[in-house]
C-alpha cells in the first residue's frame, strides 16, 4: 500500500521514483553507511550528518511522546520506506509513457 501510494504522490514519474530512492539513500542512509567505513574523514562526516539527523528528527519524538532513543532509528524508517519503493513494480507501460513524455516533445 505504501509503495501504491508513494508512486500516485510521485505523479506516476519513473524520474520523480528514482530521485527520491537518490535521495534517500544519500540523506538518510549515507551517514551511518559513512560511520562504518573505515576512513576517518568519512566516519567524521556520517557522524555529524547522523547527529545532525537525529536532533532535527527529536524534536518529532519529543512531541509523540517518545523514548528520545527512537530518533537515532530514523535511518531504519527510511530504510523501511525505500524498501516500499523498491518493491513497487511498474507496467513496462507506465515507463514507456514516462520516457515518451521526458524526450518527445508535444
């Protein structure tokens, strides 16, 4: 259902589909992905980003009445929500109408 739903949302847009699983893996899952890795730089970065995540999100948590450990979980919601997406199989004739759409002008 919510694969259905996210696809209506995105207008039926295979473009609109594949920007959003970008951008979800690089918001929201990059930074733990970051922290794991073996480089110092790297796991710096994915630490600021995750903390920075986590506090924005908190304040979402505090609202709902929730224990404050749940908003470092956002990237596994996220993770939740891309796998929605993902399972999302189109007609070969949506896509076709889409790219038709982006290249043939009317």
């Amino acid at each position: 259902m919510v694969s259905r739903t996210a696809f209506n949302q995105l207008k039926h847009s295979s473009l609109q589909l594949l920007c959003t699983i970008a951008g979800i893996v690089i918001t929201y899952l990059a930074p733990p992905l970051l922290l794991l890795s073996g480089s110092r730089q790297a796991s710096f970065i994915g630490a600021a980003a995750w903390a920075a995540m986590t506090v924005t999100y908190s304040t979402m948590v505090r609202y709902y009445r929730l224990n404050p450990a749940w908003a470092l979980a956002l990237p596994l919601a996220a993770l939740f929500y891309l796998g929605a997406l993902l399972s999302f199989n189109p007609s070969p004739r949506i896509l076709t109408t889409d790219l038709q759409r982006m290249y043939i002008p009317s």
